[in-house]
C-alpha cells in the first residue's frame, strides 16, 4: 500500500492532533472562554480571540455536508485506489472536517447528502498517523 501524505515537520499547534491520530481518536478543541467549537486545530478561538482552549474526544458520528468524487489522479499516493469520495462531514460536536468516505462499493451511487456517517481509520503503518476517514453509519 502507498502511503498517503503526511505532515513531516512539528507544528505545535497541530502536534496534539497527529499524536491522537496515531492511537487512533479523533480530537478537536472547544474555547474555555465563549462556548464556540475549534476545527482545525489552532492556537487562538475563532471566535473570540481566546488562547485558552481545551482538547475534547470526538464520537465519531457525523452527516455528510458535501461530496465529490475523484475518478482519477496522477499522485502516486491515490492513483491506485480508483474513484474516492471527498467529503465534508458535520460532526455531532459541532465542527467540520474535509475527509474521505469509505467502505462503499460506489461513491458516485452510494454517497449521499445527509447520509449519516462513522469514523474509520486508514493505518498509515507501525508509529505513523492514522488518518481519519468516514464510512456509512
């Protein structure tokens, strides 16, 4: 399997968020000071300015926003998979992630706005990131 691209270089604003991924928990942060919910990871609250934030435990359980499917690409990390969905799922918890969904026998049919989805995990290997994706609920 080629392995997805992944960030090479400390970022301490992101780092708790790839550690995470790695014992396989998605985590994003809410703001301590207004009740607003934080994805990406970042120092500052969108919000208010904040740079008092705390990292919470995502379920995991979303809905699909919006999607398309790639049916081809030249990077050799993807170029084998055939056509994927790209999607941004609305997390119960408030927050967004750009993701894929997986696990379906065609996305262009079986992808739907709305659909509820799961987190799954793409293993990247021993020590790496596992990277967050989302399947059919």
């Amino acid at each position: 399997m080629t392995m997805r691209p992944q960030p090479r270089f400390p970022e301490p604003d992101t780092q708790p968020f790839w550690d995470a991924t790695k014992e396989k928990k998605l985590i994003y942060q809410t703001c301590d000071d207004c009740p607003e919910v934080i994805f990406y990871p970042r120092a500052h609250c969108t919000k208010c300015g904040s740079l008092n934030n705390t990292w919470n435990d995502s379920k995991g359980l979303g809905t699909v926003y919006t999607f398309s499917v790639v049916m081809q690409s030249r990077h050799p990390a993807f170029k084998d998979i055939g056509p994927y969905a790209v999607a941004y799922v609305d997390l119960d918890e408030g927050f967004r992630i750009m993701t894929n969904v997986i696990n379906v026998d065609d996305p262009v049919n079986d992808i739907k706005i709305g659909m509820r989805v799961k987190l799954a995990w793409l293993d990247q290997g021993e020590g790496e990131i596992a990277l967050p994706m989302f399947e059919p609920a």
